[in-house]
C-alpha cells in the first residue's frame, strides 16, 4: 500500500512528504510538559493534567496528526526539558517575549493574556502604584515577576518569589503578602472560586498585553506543523469549542491574527 506511484525516490524521508492522502506512517507521540499549578489553564485534578491549554494542545497535536504525553514538571523545569530537548514542546500558558526567543522557539500566538493584582477585599492597594512598598508574590521567574522588577526594582526584598503560583497565593493568604500578581484568568478564576476567601482583581493600564504560545526547541521542525494546525483549529470552530467549555463565553479570535 505503501508503494505508490510517486516512487522518485528510492528512501522516502517521510516527515514532510507531499501531504498525500496515503501518508499511514505513523507519528511519534510527541512528550508535552507543562506546570500544572494554573487553573484553569493547567491543573491536576484526580491525577490527571487538565485544563483550557490542554485541551487546545490535545486538539492540536490531533489536526497535526501526533499523539501526545502530557506531564506536569513544574515551571523552572519546562524550560531545562525544552532547552536539552528532553521534551518536544510545552504548553503552560507561556508568555512570548524577546528574552525567551533567544533560546527558544515559539508557535503563533494562540491567547491573550495580562498580568492583574490579586488583593484581600478591602486592601488600600487599587493600582499598580500602590504596590510601591508592599510585599508581592509571585512565580519567579514568569512575567509577573518581571513586572515587579521593572515596578519595585529589580532584587528588592518585596518581591517574594515562589516555585509555582498557588504557593504564592498562599503566602498572601498566610499574610506574608500584601498582593499576587500573576495571569488574569487565573487570578480571576481562584477569586470566582473562593469567594469566602472575599478577593478582588485589580486591573492596570500599567500591565502589557501579552500573548501565550507552545513552546519549542530552537529549531524545532515541529513548529510549522503546528502553526498549520493552530491555523485550522481556529478557523474551524475547535478552538472556540474549548474556549467556550473553560471560560463560558465566546473568543476574540481576531486579536490573535497579527
Ligand atoms: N504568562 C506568564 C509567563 O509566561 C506566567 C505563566 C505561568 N504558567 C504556569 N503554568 N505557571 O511568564
């Protein structure tokens, strides 16, 4: 079956063959990690690595044609498993930015995402500015960490770092911490989920818009293939299925075409 008519070549490289209908050759299940301490993007429940990121990756991996192993490794590590290539991507609502696109490549984007402030109900703290001189938590090592450099100062004692972002929700909920500062939807969703925590959201003109992507190896061959199939996805209604599933209401789609 396998022995078609476009025989040109006496050792078919196969991968990027010309796309026809025969191609049977099976794909390699490709090693996904991601930090599963960011609900509802990627979370553990009973066990499991769920989530909207998950969700969008098992959908396209599948338009790709790759069966996928989802592992949570934490968010220090995603970058070491990608760098030595130990993994062929990572989904975990991963920031494009110039630093990271140094060493790394990155898909289209695929979210849009912005960094908010977690605070108790009733703090003094309304904006950005009045985080000057409290202590913040955050992930080290995420953009929300970054924006407190550039806010607080680089290596000031304010900014309390932490492994992952539920570690860091919980230094301000121990009172170690005057605010949170991490990823609107999951700030947004921990407050919507708690509410006898009594939390607000702040939000700020201060923070960037930012855009999540899959991340890869520089140099990955995967990235076309998986633009091509983030490309279909979004076009074809998938993406807004699952969109809607996790957060209810309808996508902006167009915010993600450059
Ligand atoms: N978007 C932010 C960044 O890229 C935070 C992502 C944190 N992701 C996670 N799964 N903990 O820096």
């Amino acid at each position: 079956m396998f022995l078609t008519a476009c025989g040109s070549s006496p050792q078919d490289e196969g991968s990027e063959g010309a796309g026809n209908a025969e191609d049977t050759e099976t794909k390699k299940t490709l090693r996904i990690v991601t930090d599963a301490a960011y609900a509802p993007m990627e979370y553990q429940d009973k066990g499991e690595v769920v989530g909207f990121d998950i969700d969008f990756i098992k959908a396209v991996a599948k338009e790709a044609g790759y069966e996928v192993n989802v592992e949570h490794v934490g968010w220090d590590p995603i970058f070491v498993e990608i760098e030595s290539k130990r993994a062929d991507l990572a989904v975990s609502s991963i920031t494009i930015n110039d630093d990271r696109k140094q060493s790394y490549d990155f898909s289209h984007p695929y979210f849009q995402s912005t960094n908010k402030i977690l605070v108790p109900e009733g703090s003094d703290i309304k904006s950005a500015e009045d985080l000057k001189g409290k202590k913040v938590a955050v992930q080290n090592g995420t953009t929300g960490q970054a924006a407190m450099d550039a806010l607080l100062g680089k290596n000031s004692p304010d900014i309390k770092k932490f492994e992952d972002n539920n570690l860091a929700i919980m230094e301000m909920e121990s009172g170690g911490a005057a605010a949170v500062v991490a990823d609107n939807m999951v700030v947004e969703e921990y407050a919507k989920n708690n509410p006898d925590k009594n939390l607000t959201v702040i939000e700020d003109s201060a923070f960037d818009s930012e855009f999540y992507g899959v991340l890869f190896p520089k140099g990955s061959e995967l990235v076309g293939e998986f633009n091509d199939a983030i490309n279909a996805v979004l076009e074809n209604g998938t993406y807004t299925e699952i969109y809607k599933k996790w957060f209810g209401n309808e996508p902006n789609i167009d915010v993600l075409k450059e």
